[in-house]
C-alpha cells in the first residue's frame, strides 16, 4: 500500500564505534501504519528525524529535523519510531557505551501514486528563517532553535514543538512564540488535494548593537 524508505546518514563522530541499528530501519514502518486519516486526505511526504539514544541503546527521544508538511505523518512517525528502533550503542575508545544520536528520514507515499505525486512526496521543505534580535544574547545561546508549527482551518499557529533547543530555556519559549505570531502557513503546493499544516522554523537569536 505504501512506500517508505529509510537511510541511515551518519553518526556522532569521534566514536570508536558508531551506533547500529539491531533491526533494519526500513522495517521500522510498515503499510499498515499509515493513519487513515492521513490516506483519506491524501497527505503525502518526507519527515527527516533524528533519535537520541542512550548508552543501553534504547530511544530517549525523537525530533523531526524536517516535516514532511503534516502534523499526523510526523508523529506517527515518531511514535512508530519510539516504539520500534533499538541499537547496540555507541562505544568510546575504551569501550565504554556512550549516548549518541541517529539520522535517517522515512518517505510516506499514497498508494498507486502516479509518478508526479512520488516526485512531490520526495521535494523536501526548507525550515523558515527567522532572527530575533535581544539587548543581549545569553551566554547559553549555542545555535538556532529548531520549532515545528502546527496550523489550524484559519491560518493561525496552533502548536508548536520545540525539536532542537538554542541550549537557553528562555530563548526556546521566546522563539515558539515568535513563530506564532511571525510564521505564515505553508507556500501552496499544486497539486496536492490537501495543503501543508506543519512548517519547520530556524529561530536565531542576535545582539542588537546600536551606535552610541
């Protein structure tokens, strides 16, 4: 019924011994996981994740690095992936298990879709851009939130789920709620007989220096 392929695209470095899957990740999701809902408004895409993993090789969490543009698939896809992906861990040079993340991304596909519905399931959608400027940056500030937003009926900004932390509490919240109010929906997508609901938002932070 479907068609979902899953790569597996590189690990922490610097590991003596890289993480492995115990199981192959392409049977992580079967047909039979694809939500209803979702075939029945024929959502389709890619969700690009990462899972976190601890030294037993079990996952502690998952985030989406890119949304397939609809809310249902990427937590299904997380849910399933939760559930279903183990690991024998990651080892240090002296053996010693270690945590580490892992990469891959999964194509959701509608079933007997033509070859234009396949080439717009695998058109990845870049996060959008968005600067917040502050007095002062904390000095926890390590990099750009990574947000994922949700929209409802009339275009408002329903959900929003923090994937990637900026390393500052603080500034994760502020930049969700910058993203309600300064993140539009989805650009249409011809073709698609329902539009995107989900967009993926880069949140950074900058010093607003101003001359004296």
């Amino acid at each position: 019924m479907t068609l979902m392929t899953a790569l597996q695209s590189g690990q922490v470095p610097r590991v003596a011994k890289p993480l492995s899957p115990r199981t192959p990740p392409g049977t992580w999701i079967a047909d039979t996981d694809y939500p209803m809902a979702s075939v029945a408004r024929k959502e389709f895409g890619v969700v690009v994740f990462r899972l976190d993993v601890d030294v037993t090789g079990e996952v502690i969490a998952c985030r989406i690095l890119i949304s397939s543009g609809f809310w249902a698939l990427d937590q299904r896809s997380c849910e399933l992936l939760r559930k279903r992906a183990a690991f024998r861990p990651a080892r240090d040079s002296a053996g010693t298990p270690i945590p580490a993340t892992f990469k891959s991304r999964f194509l959701w596909i509608l079933p007997q879709s033509s070859r234009d519905y396949l080439r717009l399931a695998q058109e990845v959608q870049r996060p959008f851009e968005l600067t917040i400027s502050l007095n002062r940056v904390p000095a926890a500030y390590r990099q750009p939130a990574l947000v994922r937003v949700r929209f409802g009926d009339h275009g408002a900004v329903v959900e929003c789920s923090l994937e990637t932390t900026s390393g500052s509490d603080a500034l994760d919240k502020l930049g969700c709620e910058q993203a309600r109010r300064d993140v539009s929906k989805p650009p249409y997508r011809a073709g698609l007989v329902t539009q995107p609901d989900t967009r993926m938002v880069n949140v950074g932070f900058a010093a607003d220096f101003k001359p004296g």
